[in-house]
C-alpha cells in the first residue's frame, strides 16, 4: 500500500531533519570534476572514486587533456573501479563531445548533459542539482531501496516512477537536500539487508 501524499512527505522530510547537512560525497572543485566524479560513481562506492580523482585529475585537469589522453591512460588511473575500461572508453568520448559541442563547457539541461557519452539520468540530475542548482531529483540505489521499503512508491516502481513521485511529493526547494540526506540514510539506517528504520519512530508516526 503505497503513503499518501502527505505521510510519503512527512517521511521524506524526517529524512531529512535526521540528516541536515547532508552533503555530496564526492570530491570536485569544478563542473567538469563534478561531471566525471558521478560518472565514475556507477556500480562504485563514492569513497573509492574519491581515492582515483586526485591523480585523474592531476594528469587529466580539463576536457582537452582527457580528450587528448588514450584511454588506456585514463584506464591506468580508475583501474581500481568497477566498470573501468568502459568508464575510460567514456570518459574520453565524453571530453571530445564536450569540445565538439559546448565549447569545453559542462552544458546545464538535461537534454544536453544526455546528450554525452556515459551520461544518464541520474547523472545529469545530479549535476544540474549539485552543480549548477537547478531543481533535479537524482534517484541512486539507496534512493529506491528507501523509497520502496517505505512505501513511498510500490515495490516495482521504476526509477524514473520514483523521481516523479518524489518530485511530486516534495517542494522544489527540498529536493537536493532529500537526494543528499536519503543516500547518507541508505547508508547509515536503511541498509538492503537488516535496515533499522524500526528504530527511528519518528518515521511513522503522523499528525
């Protein structure tokens, strides 16, 4: 049975209220590092693809370096992350488009930014939010879990179903403060295996 309206907010937003400075985890200093962080953050902890930017990005600081570079020696420098000679495969093709289509630029729409190699909805989300504070609601793996084992969607919701209902539920100005505060729940509470939502009430209880 999936929450009204006002009970999935109400969750949503003690969510949030248990996580108030919840910010991303990834390290960046620009958009295009921002760009490149949460592409390589598929299928890979945010903690281990902060150990592999540093020397990314000091070998490979802007589009037309990692342009420029094989892609074995962007590989050479993620080959401690899931996925990484398709990642590098990406991240090359990405860089070209980059320049080819947006004057070295991260461009802002989503259209756009799903336009680039390597680049899906998530992605784009969460580089319009964090990046450049258009309202996106980015839907990661704890995003769904929480969303489903609390019934804020049904169980087989699609990712996109689960973007749209939050995005309905919420208020604009909350949406990147629920994408941030729902991963560090994910992480923290709402494990896949033995979650301890049970022990924060305040979930569940309504006016």
């Amino acid at each position: 049975m999936v929450l009204s309206k006002k009970r999935a907010r109400h969750v949503i937003e003690e969510i949030i209220a248990l996580f108030p400075d919840a910010k991303p985890s990834l390290d960046f200093r620009n958009h295009f590092e921002l760009l490149v962080a949460v592409m390589l953050s598929a299928q890979t902890t945010d903690a281990a693809v902060n150990k592999a930017t540093p020397g990314l990005f000091a070998a490979f600081p802007t589009p037309q370096a990692m342009a420029a570079a094989s892609e074995a020696a962007i590989a050479k420098h993620i080959s401690k992350l899931g996925l990484y000679r398709n990642k590098a495969k990406f991240l090359k093709k990405c860089a070209q488009q980059l320049l080819d289509n947006f004057n070295g630029q991260v461009p802002q729409t989503r259209e756009e930014l799903e336009s680039l190699t390597g680049v899906g909805r998530k992605t784009a989300n969460v580089v319009m939010s964090v990046g450049f504070g258009i309202p996106a609601f980015a839907v990661d793996t704890h995003v769904e879990r929480i969303c489903k084992h609390h019934d804020i969607v049904k169980k087989s919701a699609t990712p996109l179903e689960v973007e749209k209902r939050v995005m309905d539920v919420l208020p604009k100005s909350e949406w990147l403060a629920a994408h941030q505060a729902m991963i560090y729940f994910g992480r923290a509470i709402c494990h896949p295996k033995n979650p301890e939502c049970d022990q924060y009430p305040q979930l569940y209880h309504f006016d």
